[in-house]
C-alpha cells in the first residue's frame, strides 16, 4: 500500500521515516568503524538486516519513500567514513537491491511478520531468504559490478558482501522480528534486566574463552545457548544470541583467537558464517521448544475446556482401538451409569454388557452398518442399566477415524449421552398424541353419525371438513369440498329478499345463537331447501382465531309446519279470513300509527241478515257452506291491500286502505248488494239472506280499539233499526266527544 497526498506528512509517517534512517545510519557507522578497512566492505554489516526487520512488519512493500530514505541514508553513511562517490553510489544500490529482495521473497514465502505468530519454521525460512538467498544474490552482483568498476575479484568480493549480511540477520534479525514495546516495558524491571544482564556475562564469558583457547570451538560457546533455550523468553534469548555473537566478533576484532589475524583479517576463512550458526542455531532451537512447549499448553488447555465442556453437557467418550482389542472409557462414560474406574473401563464389550437386552440387536445391526461403510456415522439410541439397577436412555455416537486400506475399521471413536428426560418427554407426548388421535377419531365419528350437517373451515375460510349430512345436503362430496372457500359449496341466502347471506360477518361477530331462521341452501344444482344454521367461530388458548364451524339442518318441513302453525294461528279455519286476534292487533297497530286529523283507513262491521233461518231449517252444515259463499263475496268486493276478518257467527270486519268516506260508504254498498243477490240452495231449498253494515274512521281521535269496533257496531245496529240491507257511515268530527248511548240513539233516529 502507497501513501498518496496528505498522509505521507502524518506525524507517524515521519516518525517511522526518521527511525529508518536514524537506524540504518547508526548501525552501518557501527559495522563499519568494528570491521571495515579503507573502502572495502566491513566484514559484519547490520544495516540491511535492520532496514529489512522494520520495513517487513509493516503491510506495505518497499515504498519510494522507504527506497529514497534507503538510498540516501546509504550514501551518506559510506561517504562520512571515507568512500568515494562511486563506491557510495554502488553501495547504496547493492544495499536497497538486498532488502527489496529480502522483503519479496518474505511476502511470497510467509506474507508480513508478525511476533505473535511467527514460529521456528517461518522464521528459519525468513532467515534463509533474507539472510541467505538474497544476500548472495545481491552480492555477487556486487562482486560484478566492482570487477567492472575496480577489477575486484567476483568470488571473494561476493563471498565477502555474502558473509558479512548473514552474520549481520543472525545477529540482528531475531531482536528486531520480535521486539515490541510491551516486551521492553517488561525488560525495565529491575530483577529481569539483572538476571539478564547476568545470563548474557555468562554467555560472554563462554564465548571469549572458548574462543581464545582454541580454535573456532563454536560448540562449546553454543552450549549455554542451547541449555538456556528453554528457560528464556523469545525476546529474552533472541538478545541473548545477539550479545553473544557480538562478543564472539569483537574478540575476533581484538585478536584475541589465535591463528585468525587482527581486525579485517579475522574475518577469513568462514569466520562469519560460523558465528551466524553458532547464534542462529540455538534461536532456532528454543523458537521451535517454546512453540512445542506453547502447543503442549494450549492442547492441555484445550483438552481441560473439552473435558469440562463434556462433564457439564453429561457425555461420555469412548475410544475402541479394534486392532488391540480395547476400548477406553472416559470418567463422564463411567459416571453416567453410576460406576468409577475399576479396571474394567479398557473392557471392549462393557457397553454391551450394560445394554437392555431388547436393544441389543438393533444396536449391533447400526454398528454393522457404519463398519461396512453403509452409513457415514453409527448411530443408536437404547437402554442401558445403570449401577443402580435402573434404566436409563442414551444417545451413542461414533465414526471410524482410521481405516486400513480394505476400510476396515481400526479405530472408532464415539460419546453418549443420557437422555432419559428426552425420551419421557417423547413418551409423554407419545401418549398424548394417542389420546388426542383417539379424541379426534371419536369426535369424527360423532360429527359423521350426529343428525346436523357439519362443514368446519380454517382461519382463511377453506373447508377443513365435512360430515355425510353435509355432503347430502350440499350436493357437493367432501374429497371435493376440502380446500375450497366455504361460500363455494355452502351458500344461504334470505327466504323472502332473496339476499345472500354473509356469514363470515357472522363467525365474525362471534355470534353463536340460531343464525337467519329465514335462510334458504341454494344447492349446485339450482334446487334450494330451507336450513336452520348457526355458525359459530373457532379460537385457540390465546384468543386467536383459528376456524369456524357450521352446523345446519334441513329445516324445510319444519319450516312449511311453521308457516301452517302461523296461518291457522291467525285466519278462521272456516272461512280463511283472518281471525279475530289477529284483526284486533292490526287494527291496534292502525290506531298507534294514526296521525291527527289524518283519517287514512275505514272501519267496516257486516252482520248478516236472516243468517239464523238458514242455521234453524238447514242445519250448521248449511250455514257453514253459506259463510264461506260470503267470506268470498266480501273478499272478492274489496282491494288486496284491505284487509278481511270473521270476528265470530255471522260477523265479519274489514279494515279498508282508504281515508274517504265515500268511497268507504261505496264499497259497503257494494258488498251489501252482492249478498242480497246470492242465491243459495241447500237440500232443494233456496236461501236468501242479507247484510247491514256499519262503517266508522280509524284515526287518532279513537285511542282505543274496542271503541272503534264499539262505534262500527252501533253504526250497523243503525243500518239494522234502518230497515235491514244498508249502510250507515258514523263521523268522528261531531261524534267524538258525545256519549256512544247517544250517537246511537241519534244514528237509529236518522233512519
């Protein structure tokens, strides 16, 4: 990643710039002034090795502003120790062709480094590409470059720039991948910095007199490194590597080894590329134990939180190596059944033993299954006795891990667990699932044998159900009704206004009482029957609407027998009129309806004349017959709208829809007439008969029935003292107020 803009002047920016450049400055004066001569190159170069550790911890390749800081950094520390321009320049460019290799071959090999995941095998490949490869890369094209230049030898120049930058990475290199504030922090203790101190004076002393009695005992500085690998720190032993293969060069420097030379000369015959392995090695060594050791921690933890995890979830494992013949219990197995190790917990067939002898079968035929390979994971549930002498259900588990090359299983591991609560809440539910089956099969049979039709719907209004009486008074099969809307097989509409009835605001008005008594089944067929219905919602224990159910029942002949009832209740069985309660009570409702001064109907009272003759030589029989020739003749005389009564005998009342007087007066003349000329023979005898007839207003002025039909009579007994055979119409404008003795009395004197 490139910074662009703004950010290359952020104060962290510039302060990791600065230390770049204050660091490669300072260590290239420090290698050069401890083993360089003249213009050549210093036999320890740190550096490239320091340059490379910074710049590899960050996410970003090598930046321009990291090449120019580089490359100017470079020249400057060659110049101020006395290279010419050319050799500074050249320099310069084998040093940023070194680390520019070095970090490309990191990121291809391991990406960016990171102390909290860097291992020994990453870091020995770091320390190879960058220490190694790229050194001898970069130096013999060194080497090339000054033969053209200088004429220096290839070999020995690019061996010389080779040996210089591994010992400078196997010295520098390991502080510098590790290194991180918090691990300085921790150096600043006054205890840990002495007894760190002390181990690196100890390694010092090691090295200079292994170093100086002999020659090139390397094996005997690295000793204490090695034994010291262990018992240290990352960070700890990486400096202590460090000051050791510092000593190991400043003794070489000094002279101090015998047969090696003073200064530049000590740096011959492999001097460096020893004393890399004598401080590399021992790293690499205790890097790769404190992993080991890390890993045995984290597998031990690991297997504490797994133990835990398996104790507090209550399953056991279990381990079958079927090669030796054993299998390996864990503490949780054992304790599940109530048992502690006893010596038989490597007991192959233990779980066996234990298993309810009914189960047996079925669990070895699953076990089968998974060991020839049918099925991926064995699998059981089944009883086994536990020390107690209960039974407890378990769920067993396992899987091969190793195969032999036929598939054969050498190796299965597997756990259990108890669930015994599970398999009683199974049970339990297994029962109540029975009871409710039985419940519901009952309940089917009762709906399919009750005498009312049953159609049940769900929430969206589909048929969920249907009952035979149903199907027969539907029309409609029930495999066909199920899943369709409920008004697509059972429509009910209103008797008399022919209107549709809605019954889902009815389930939705949770009305539960007889339902329209007037509906009427419109069949597929067009053919209809009257029901009597009451739908009635369905809700579960929250309230929620679940359904609806319809019960309905063909009510066709009750209903006809109701409306017979009706009929007869209300209509002389003689002569079809209306009978004399139901008259009054329509000419109740008249008076209560009546305006002031608003004479909308007339009161007409018939009696017949010399109706008692017929009755005396002819018998009832006769009389009968000649009331209802009358109940005709009056019915036939007047509009539809009026309406005809027999008050009892010979008496007969009508209410006309008519306010005039006249035109009441009309039609009472009219009947008069059509009965005086009936002709009526009964036995070869003739009958003639008559009628007088009395007609009064119904208007507000009457608050009471009995008095209309009071004032009605008087007229007739008028029409009666008239002569027989007419009419006689009272009006209530003058007659109202006067006594009904007296109007009488004026109606007789009138005629």
């Amino acid at each position: 990643m490139r910074l662009t803009g703004l950010e290359r002047f952020k104060p962290g920016n510039w302060k990791r710039a600065a230390t770049l450049a204050g660091g490669f400055f300072a260590t290239g004066a420090a290698s050069i002034l401890l083993s360089r001569l003249g213009d050549g190159i210093a036999g320890l170069w740190l550096p490239n090795a320091f340059a490379f550790a910074m710049l590899a911890r960050q996410k970003c390749t090598i930046s321009i502003e990291s090449a120019v800081i580089l490359i100017a950094t470079s020249l400057a520390v060659n110049m101020a120790f006395g290279s010419s321009p050319e050799m500074a320049a050249l320099f310069a460019a084998a040093n940023l062709c070194h680390i520019a290799i070095a970090l490309y071959l990191t990121r291809r090999l391991i990406g960016t480094i990171s102390p909290e995941k860097l291992g020994a095998r990453d870091f020995g490949l770091v320390l190879g590409a960058a220490g190694g490869i790229a050194s001898l890369f970069a130096g013999f094209a060194f080497a090339a470059a000054t033969l053209a230049l200088n004429g220096w030898a290839v070999v020995t120049t690019g061996w010389a720039w080779f040996s210089a930058n591994a010992l400078g990475f196997a010295i520098f290199l390991p502080a510098m991948a590790f290194v991180s504030r918090a691990k300085l922090a921790a150096l600043l203790d006054v205890g840990a910095l002495a007894r760190l101190l002390a181990i690196c004076a100890g390694c010092i002393a090691v090295t200079c007199l292994s170093l100086t009695s002999g020659h090139f005992l390397f094996a005997i500085a690295m000793l204490p490194l090695m034994v010291l690998t262990p018992r240290l720190s990352v960070f700890e032993l990486a400096l202590v590597c460090s000051v050791t293969g510092a000593a190991a060069v400043v003794t070489a420097i000094l002279g101090f080894v015998p047969d090696l030379g003073e200064g530049i000369q000590a740096f011959s015959n492999g001097f460096q590329v020893a004393v890399a392995i004598t401080v590399s090695t021992p790293f690499l060594v205790g890097l790769f134990v404190r992993q080991v050791i890390d890993d045995k921690e984290r597998i031990a933890e690991t297997e504490t939180r797994w133990n835990f995890a398996l104790a507090s979830a209550k399953q056991g494992v279990w381990d079958a190596n079927l090669q030796k013949g054993t299998t390996a219990y864990s503490d949780t197995w054992l304790e599940l059944l109530g048992y502690q190790r006893v010596g038989q917990e490597n007991d192959p067939d233990l779980w066996l033993k234990l298993a309810h002898p009914d189960d047996i079968e079925r669990i070895k035929a699953a076990d089968q299954a998974h060991m020839d390979g049918t099925v991926p994971y064995y699998e059981a549930e089944f009883r086994m006795r536990h020390k107690s002498g209960r039974w407890i259900w378990v769920l067993d588990r396992g899987k091969a891990v190793i195969r032999d090359p036929q598939g054969r299983a050498l190796r299965v591991i597997g756990s259990i667990t108890d669930i015994t609560a599970r398999k009683e809440v199974e049970l339990r539910l297994a029962q109540s699932a029975a009871l409710l089956a039985d419940e519901k099969e009952r309940l089917r049979v009762t709906l399919r044998s009750i005498g009312d039709a049953v159609i049940c719907t769900d929430a969206m209004g589909a048929i969920t159900f249907m009952n035979p009486l149903a199907e027969k008074l539907t029309g409609v099969e029930s495999a066909t009704a199920l899943g369709k809307v409920l008004e697509a097989v059972y429509c009910t509409e209103d008797e008399e206004t022919s209107q549709i009835l809605d019954l889902a605001r009815s389930i939705a008005s949770d009305r539960k009482s007889d339902q329209d008594n007037r509906a009427v089944l419109v069949r597929h067929d067009r053919t209809r029957c009257s029901v009597r219905q009451v739908v009635s919602p369905i809700t579960n224990e929250r309230g929620e609407f679940c359904g609806s159910v319809v019960v309905f029942q063909d009510f066709t002949d009750a209903r006809a027998l109701q409306r017979q009832l009706a009929y007869a209740a209300t209509h002389d069985a003689l002569t079809g009129l209306a009978n004399r309660s139901f008259f009054i009570q329509k000419v109740t409702e008249l008076v209560a309806k009546a305006q002031p001064d608003d004479a909308g109907h007339h009161f007409m009272f018939i009696d017949l004349d010399h109706f008692k003759q017929v009755n005396d030589t002819s018998g009832h029989a006769a009389g009968d017959a000649l009331l209802k020739r009358v109940a005709a003749i009056i019915r036939s005389g007047l509009g539809p709208a009026d309406l005809v009564a027999r008050l009892g005998g010979d008496e007969f009342a009508v209410v006309l829809q008519t306010g005039s007087a006249e035109a009441a007066q009309e039609a009472a003349r009219t009947i008069v007439a059509a009965i005086a000329a009936l002709e009526f023979d009964w036995n070869e005898r003739s009958h003639s008969i008559g009628a007088s007839i009395g007609v009064t207003p119904i208007d507000a002025g009457y608050c009471e029935v009995d008095e209309i039909i009071a004032r009605a009579d008087m007229a007739c007994y008028a029409a009666k003292a008239a002569g027989r055979g007419c009419v006689f119409v009272t009006s209530s404008a003058k007659s109202a107020a006067e006594p009904l003795e007296k109007r009488a009395f004026k109606a007789a004197k009138a005629f």
